[in-house]
C-alpha cells in the first residue's frame, strides 16, 4: 500500500536531519511528509537538504507560521489524500516515536481501518516520564473512555496509522480540536462510523533533542473538548 507518515514540526531541525533518515532506514517503502509552520531555526531547510538525498521519498509542505498540531495534520491529511495514498500515519520529530515500532504497526494495518500506536496495551510502555505526566496521560484515557463510550486504552496518543477511507468518511473540515484532543476527536469519530481500530504496544521515550509543545492550557482544553467531542 502507498504510504505516507506525517511529521508536523515546529523548531525540529536538529531531530529532523535525524527522524527522516531513521524512518526510511526502517521502512524503505514508505515516503516522509514533513509539515513545517515556518519554524525559526529553519527546519525546512533541513527537509530541502533530506530532499537531494532522498528525492521523491520526502517532501514539504510549509505554512505560513504556527497554527497548532491539529491544523498541521489536517493540512497534511488533504495534501495526502489529493494524491491518493492508502495509509496515513502520525508521527512525532523526536523520536518518541521509535521507526521500529512503526514497522509492526504498518503490517498490522492490513487487516484493519486504523492503528493505534498504544503506550497502554500488553507491551506497551513509557520511558523517562515523571509521575504527573503518567498520570495526565492515565487519567485522560480514563476520562476518554468513560464519556465516549468505547474501550480503547490509549485516546489521546499521537502514533497512528489510518486507511484512507476513514480519513475520508469522518470528513477532515469536521474536525474542531487542535491540541491535545485533537487525537481523542479523530479516533471517537472513526469508532462513531464504523472503523475497526487495532492497539499495537509501543515504546514512548521523551524527546532526546528540543522542547516539548505539550502545555497546561492544551491538558486543560482536551478535558472540556471531550464533552463536546460526544455530544456535539
């Protein structure tokens, strides 16, 4: 299946010029979509750079300057899905998540709509997390599950995998959340519409280079959006 993983950066350069290289070392059959908000410390020069080497394997999008998480990969989603490819994934700069474990989850993707890379399934892990993080993290799960209704472990993680067609029937310019939620929102509305998801067990090491995005006001945003995620 045609491939694509989607890697939104703010401000990554220096993990860049390594992630790319690392998820094509693993994956040789799939191709990079790097979506950059302009970043200060020219990331996108980096991907331009990645790009003689690797030439139609990476490509770039750029945009204007910094608009959040969400609307980067939604920019990316449509710029994926006008070029038809069958698989889309989400993957962080940094290395939290690890090109290996992106392996596992691209075979498991054939027999199923979407992937979940999970922290919280048998296998699953978290690797240099304080205790208040874990339980964020563990809490908003919770949270997740009791309102929506399904018993995913993992909602709010960023390491997934979709099939074209449910990025196409959940219908991208339906989508309100762009932080935290932002991924609660995408797996409740494929589960709504029928999609049957799978958790595959990864390794979630904190970054090894730059500042994490993470921020209270975007915890504090996922809690409410949760509501109106079900009952909007």
């Amino acid at each position: 299946m045609k491939t694509l993983v989607i890697i939104p950066t703010y401000n990554e350069k220096e993990n860049i010029q390594k992630i790319v290289p690392a998820v094509l070392r693993e994956n040789p059959q799939v191709e990079v979509l790097v979506v950059d908000d302009n970043s200060p410390d020219q990331t996108g020069a980096e991907v331009r750079k990645l790009q003689e080497t690797y030439q139609n394997q990476v490509h770039l999008l750029s945009r204007d300057g910094k608009e959040g998480l969400g609307k980067a990969y939604l920019a990316g989603f449509k710029w994926a899905l006008s070029r038809d490819y069958d698989v889309i994934v989400e993957m962080d700069a940094d290395f939290s998540h690890r090109p290996i474990d992106l392996t596992i989850m691209l075979q498991k993707i054939t027999t199923s709509d979407f992937v979940v890379g999970s922290r919280y399934v048998h296998g699953g892990s978290t690797v240099n997390w304080g205790i208040l993080r874990k339980l964020i993290s563990r809490g908003g799960g919770l949270y997740s599950r009791i309102i929506l209704g399904y018993p995913l472990q993992d909602w709010t993680g960023g390491f997934n995998a979709w099939k074209k067609a449910v990025l196409e029937k959940i219908g991208l310019d339906s989508i309100t959340s762009n932080g935290y939620s932002f991924q609660i929102e995408l797996k409740y509305k494929a589960l709504r519409n029928g999609f049957r998801g799978v958790e595959s067990p990864i390794t979630f090491e904190d970054r090894r280079v730059g500042q994490s995005k993470m921020s209270l006001k975007i915890v504090l945003e996922a809690f409410y959006k949760v509501w109106q995620i079900r009952f909007g």
